[in-house]
C-alpha cells in the first residue's frame, strides 16, 4: 500500500509543479498506471480502477492527441494502441482543432491567413526503531520512483519536430493549408506556422487547477472570523490591497 501511495504522491508533485503542461501530464498518469499494475495488492487495483475512472472523466482526449502528434508525429503513431483511458483521438478531430483554434486566436482575417499496529511483546524503543527503518525505506522508494518518472518525462521530451517559418499559399483557406502542412509534417518535415502555433498555444494549458486551489488556501488565512462578517465587496477590496502592497515590497 505504501509503495501505491508513494507512486501517486510523486505523480501529484510532478502535475504541481509550475513547468507542468498537457504532455507531461499524460507521461506522468500512464507511468503511473503501470506502476499500479505492477502491484499485485488489493490497493493498487482499487486505486487503480478509480484513477482510470477519473482520468476518463476529465482527460480531453483531442487536446492531447493534438499536442502529442505536433509533438511528435512518428512517436504518436507507434503509440495508437493505448489502454482506454488514454485514448486517441482521431486524425479529422486533430485537424479541427488545429483550424478552430486558428481561427478563434490567431486568425482575425480568415480569407488573408496565411493503521499501525504494535507488535505484542515489542518494546517502544524497537517499534520505533522498526518504524523509523520502515520510513527510510519508503522514502528511498519514492525519491527512485521520482527519478524514473523524470528519465521517462526527459526521455519523451526530447525529440520533437522541427520548425518551418515558410507561409503556404494565401489563395489557400486555412483547413486546406492545414491539412497541407499536416501532410508534410507526417513525412518527416517541420512544422509550418499554423501547426507551430497551435503546438506553442496547448503547451501553455495547465493540467490541474492548482493555481486556483492556492489562491483558496491563500484566502482561508486571510478570511478570518471577523473579516468574514464583511460583505464581498469589502472582502474583494482587501484581498487586492494586501496582494498590491505584498508585489510592490517584492
């Protein structure tokens, strides 16, 4: 049980971290799944089954196709084959995001767009003892887990394709030059400027609401018993303050 839950609190710190995007995200939860399965204990399996519930809930599945064929046509290809919860989306679902968000962002001008127990008969010294070994142990484990998940996230990571700033014809609308520079890029060619954009724009999508969990956190030690018989416009004018004097001291 520990090592299951030592494997899903390195999953956790990793999703945390600021730099964290759709791509490592998907790394890291499918590193994770198969470490769970590794473990023949009732716990991993539960767990297991209710992450993959989870993961079907909220992964979109063609923002991340998406991002990973851009990133990496060839590797994404040979990876089709992936268990449920981390489904593929198809190759005409890929090409309509890439043209809608096009479109939607970069495209003003369509037609001009380019419980521990005690053992009985143990003595406290050696429970604790016994307990503290067990804790070195389990931490060895999640700092090894931790950096097989970076080597794996390092390892996808690396090769990507290359970038072309050449413009295809603007007599072209936009899901044509689409569908063009698609056609291109899975013979091994670069990226031209309307994939390049749509790569650089999903990177910057977070993969948990971490950001606004801390702002909540943040506000619980602000909102205190007294301030919370203030109405909400008192409330709102305080927290900028104190987030206005706390930058400008920076």
């Amino acid at each position: 049980m520990s090592s299951s839950l030592n494997f899903i609190k390195a999953i956790v710190e990793e999703l945390c971290e600021r730099k964290s995007n759709l791509l490592i995200a998907e790394i890291a939860l499918q590193f994770m799944m198969e470490k769970l399965a590794m473990n023949p204990d009732v716990i991993s399996g539960q767990l297991k089954e209710a992450l993959n519930r989870r993961i079907l809930q909220r992964r979109n599945a063609t923002l991340v196709s998406t991002l990973q064929y851009l990133h990496n046509p060839t590797k994404y290809y040979d990876e089709r084959n992936t268990p449920h919860a981390f489904s593929k989306a198809s190759h005409a679902e890929i090409i309509a995001l890439i043209v809608k968000i096009n479109e939607t962002y970069f495209c003003k001008d369509k037609a001009a767009t380019t419980v521990f127990e005690a053992e009985d008969g143990l003595p406290l010294r050696e429970i604790q003892r016994q307990q503290r070994l067990e804790d070195e142990r389990e931490q060895e484990t999640a700092k090894t887990f931790k950096e097989q998940l970076k080597t794996k996230v390092n390892e996808s990571l690396h090769n990507t394709a290359e970038v072309s700033t050449k413009h295809l014809s603007e007599n072209d609308d936009l899901e044509t030059s689409v569908r063009v520079e698609i056609a291109l890029l899975d013979r091994s060619g670069p990226k031209s400027i309307h994939l390049q954009r749509v790569y650089d724009f999903l990177l910057t999508i977070p993969p948990t609401s971490v950001e606004a969990e801390r702002v909540f956190s943040a506000n619980r030690y602000f909102c205190n018993h007294l301030r919370c018989s203030f109405n909400d416009d008192t409330l709102d004018a305080l927290s900028f303050l104190r987030s206005y004097f706390m930058n400008t001291r920076k």
